[in-house]
C-alpha cells in the first residue's frame, strides 16, 4: 500500500514520455484552422470525461476565442433527449439540433473512443456518424486503442495503456493536462489566463 503513490506517479511518467507529440501538435493546428476559419467546437465525453468537456468549453471560450459547446452543460435538454430518444442518439440528434456543418469541429474525450461491437460509449459512435456525413473535422484524445474515435478522427491523440489496471484514472488524468496543452498552445492560445496576468 505504503507504495502505491510512487508507483501510480512512475506509471503517469512513463505514459508521458511515450505520447505521440506529433499528433498534439496536429491536434492544436487542427483546431486552429477550425476557429480561424470560423467553425464551432463541439466537445463530446461522458462521466468523467464529460466533466472535461465542460472545463475545456470554458477554457477554449476564455483563453482561445473558440465558439465552444458540450451537450452535457444542459441537463433538461439532455435528460430530455435521452428520455424521448435514447441514449445512443442523445449526442447525434443534438450535433443536427445544433446544425453541425463542414466549418465546424467535434472533439472528443473518451476512455475507450466508443464501441458498437462493445457496446459501450454508442452514443460518441452515432455522433461521430454525423460528424463525418456532415463534413465536420473529428478530433480526439482517447484511451486504449483509440476505439471508434481513432477510426474516423481527422487527428486523435492516444494515451497509451501503459497500466491494464489503471486505464480509466490515467487516461482521464493526462487528458486534462493535454486539454491545458492545447489551450496553452501558441496556435490556439489568445488571452492570457488570470493568474500569469497577475504581477
């Protein structure tokens, strides 16, 4: 037990060193010609996930001038949706609700990526699904072996498995850093954030 910390931080480690520097490079130009072009960012994830597509909204919004939403802000239209559709569509039904087009992106954050063979995150999978027949770019930081995500993304960073035991808590922790990447990076990044304001 008494090692478990060490141990848990020389896995994060290695996972880092092993990331594909090269696609998050690919991943903030991408969005960049998305937002410069005037497109939309969309930011699909669910659970843990979910609650970094809310922070990466906001900070998208505040720090790099994107026009940024996730369908999991609003809960009434979500459990809305979920209840008179279905889970599975919930996300695709509100990208067409959101007149998703060819200028516009959707990121996504996932674990797995989404899988209907597994039948696990369909719902990122029929979402996607729009993305490509509407023309939209698809980016993603996923887990595992990227899943659905991997498959059709224009760009998709994958977190590498490093710990079978531990896929979930490391691929939900280094994604938070990589979305601080990104809206940190000079492609991306317009405002300076408060605290480097502060003299």
């Amino acid at each position: 037990m008494s090692g478990f910390s060490s141990a848990f931080l020389s896995e994060t480690r290695a996972i880092l060193e092993r990331l594909d520097v090269d696609a998050l490079e690919s991943l903030a130009q991408g969005l960049a010609t998305v937002r410069d072009a005037g497109g939309r960012l969309f930011i699909l994830g669910v659970g843990g996930s979910a609650g970094h597509a809310s922070h990466a909204v906001n900070d998208f919004r505040k720090l790099c001038r994107f026009e940024a939403y996730t369908p999991t802000d609003n809960a009434s239209e979500l459990t809305a949706r979920v209840n008179d559709e279905g889970w599975d569509t919930c996300f695709a039904e509100w990208l067409a609700g959101s007149r998703l087009g060819p200028r516009d992106a959707v990121l996504v954050l996932s674990v797995g990526g989404g899988s209907r063979e597994k039948n696990v995150s369909v719902n990122i999978v029929r979402a996607l699904e729009v993305a490509s027949a509407r023309g939209a770019a698809i980016f993603g930081i996923v887990g595992r072996d990227g899943g659905f995500t991997r498959q059709v993304a224009h760009v998709c960073a994958v977190i590498p498995p490093l710990s079978p035991d531990r896929v979930t808590p490391h691929t939900e922790g280094i994604c938070s850093v990589l979305l601080h990447l990104l809206v940190s990076h000079p492609a991306l990044q317009s405002a300076t954030a408060k605290w480097e304001s502060v003299k």
